[in-house]
C-alpha cells in the first residue's frame, strides 16, 4: 500500500488549496478513505471521511462548510478541497486508509500573511 499526498503549500488567510492523495497497492474503490492533520503541538486529529462510493462524507465541526472531500475511483484519488482558509488550519495533511491503518507522508499546509 501506498498513498502520496500532494498540493500542501502556503496560503493567506481566506484563500484555498486542494489537497491529493495518490493510493495504490490495493483495490482503492472498496475503501473508505480518511484526512487528518496534525498542528504543532496538538494531536492528531479527523478531519474528514468519504465512503467508498464517494456518496458519503463526514467532517470534523471544526471544518464543516469549508472543506470537500472527494474522491475519484478511476483515478484512485481521494481529495480535500479547502476553503476559507484560517490560520488555525495550519497543520500536516495525512491522507489514511482506516481499513488497514496504512498512512501517507504528510503534506504540510500553512495559512499565514
């Protein structure tokens, strides 16, 4: 198994970024995949969830009404689109296949003027 996360970056308060994270190594449409992140000095925490179909998703309250998970089965990528950002949402992006506790790098995304 292996997921690449990509499109972390710098952005100021208020602007966007769409995170992706490449899977392979296992049938991807079959999976519920999952976002969380980690700020300094906090724990890990859930972002988010989609399932496999891509007909569900789940978010934290904390990111409800400005970030989109989605995910494309042909491509096998799962995305989270981020908006509105703030300052508090800065953290490392790790994309997570709950199923079999497999984890990317990380992507690191920070908001900031």
């Amino acid at each position: 198994v292996q997921l690449v996360e990509s499109g972390g970056g710098l952005v100021q308060p208020g602007g966007s970024l769409r995170l992706s994270c490449g899977a392979s190594g296992f049938t991807f449409s079959r999976y519920i995949m999952a976002w969380y992140r980690q700020a300094p000095g906090k724990e890990r925490e859930l972002v988010g969830s989609i399932g496999s179909g891509g007909e569900t998703t789940h978010y934290a309250d904390s990111v409800k009404g400005r970030f989109t998970i989605s995910r494309d089965n042909a491509k096998s990528t799962v995305y989270l689109q981020m908006n509105s950002l703030k300052a508090e949402d800065t953290a490392v992006y790790y994309c997570r296949l709950p199923t079999l506790n497999e984890w990317g790098q990380g992507t690191q995304v920070t908001v900031s003027s």
